[in-house]
C-alpha cells in the first residue's frame, strides 16, 4: 500500500478512503482492467476485416498480455486472492461463450467457419480452450509460452472448423502467430 500510495502520490490513509482494503482495491484494479479489454475486444472485432483476422489479433493482444504480467500473479491470486480470482464480474478473458456466438455466426456468415457445426458446442469449446490456455497448472509458463499454446489449441482447432476459404486466411495469419 506504500508503495501504491507513493506511486500515485497520495497518502495511504486516501486509498483507504476509497478502499476499505487491499482486497477492494485489487478488486477495482481487476474491474478496470476487464473493462478496458473489454472495451479492446469489442474495437478488434469491430474493425477487422474478417473473423479470423479477429481472432489472430485477439490472440496476439492475449500474448502480449500475458508478458506483460508477472508469472507470480496467477500464482498469488489462487493463494492469497481466492474469493476474487473465482468471480465471474472480474475475469479479464477474451469473451465467454455467451459473446462468442456473434463471432462464431460472423465467421460462418463470411463463409469462414463450415456451416455444418453447431454453434453452441463450437463457443464453449472455444472458451475452454482459451480459460485452460490461462491455467498456469496445465501450461506451466516456464514450460510452454503461451504462443506455443495457442499455435497448438486454438489454431489447430480453427483449421478444423474452417472452410477452405477460411484455411487460407488461417495459414497466412498463423506465419506471424
């Protein structure tokens, strides 16, 4: 709290006029984060040219997240932060299944996506497969990067669900993956 306090350049005594302790106020920190990527998400999609060059970028922005951060986060939220790393209003992932589906119809609709899968199965596998890319105990970061991950979950699963069309894009994207 010193520390957050000298950076800011208040006293303590102000962040606990507004924090009542270290866990609302890592709680509001976690908030601010999910909304700006969010906020992140929803301009990526909005603004790419197709679904798979989304999600190829959504993937690069997860990267570069995950470096950014301390392999010791993870490890301190499941150790000291419990009550907070399990709630839902505070996950900082790429957009759970209930969003997924827009993008997942988008890339059937640009004729990306085979049109023969079922949308819902494809959105939750998609989720699980991005939650699990996050779990430092299946990946441990000393031992896989998280590029290796993606390139072998979701770009394999990608490949699966493409058309020939979408395979194309998918090849082209995965060289700078």
């Amino acid at each position: 709290m010193d520390m957050i306090a000298s950076h800011v350049g208040v006293s303590k005594r102000t962040i606990y006029e507004i924090f009542s302790d270290k866990n609302e106020l890592l709680a509001g920190v976690l908030s601010l984060m999910a909304s700006k990527q969010k906020n992140l998400i929803e301009k990526i999609l909005s603004e790419s040219e197709n679904i798979i060059a989304a999600i190829f970028r959504l993937m690069e922005v997860h990267i570069e997240h995950i470096q950014s951060m301390s392999p010791g986060f993870f490890d301190d939220m499941k150790k000291f932060h419990q009550e907070l790393a399990g709630r839902k209003d505070l996950k900082c992932e790429i957009p759970d299944y209930r969003n997924n589906r827009q993008a997942i119809e988008r890339g059937v609709k640009e004729k990306l996506f085979r049109k023969d899968i079922n949308i819902d199965i494809v959105n939750r596998t998609l989720y699980g497969m991005m939650f699990s890319v996050m779990n430092n105990d299946l990946y441990p970061f000393e031992q896989f990067s998280r590029r290796d991950v993606l390139k072998n979950t979701i770009v394999i699963y990608l490949k699966g669900i493409a058309t020939p069309e979408g395979l194309e894009i998918i090849q082209k994207l995965e060289k700078n993956l």
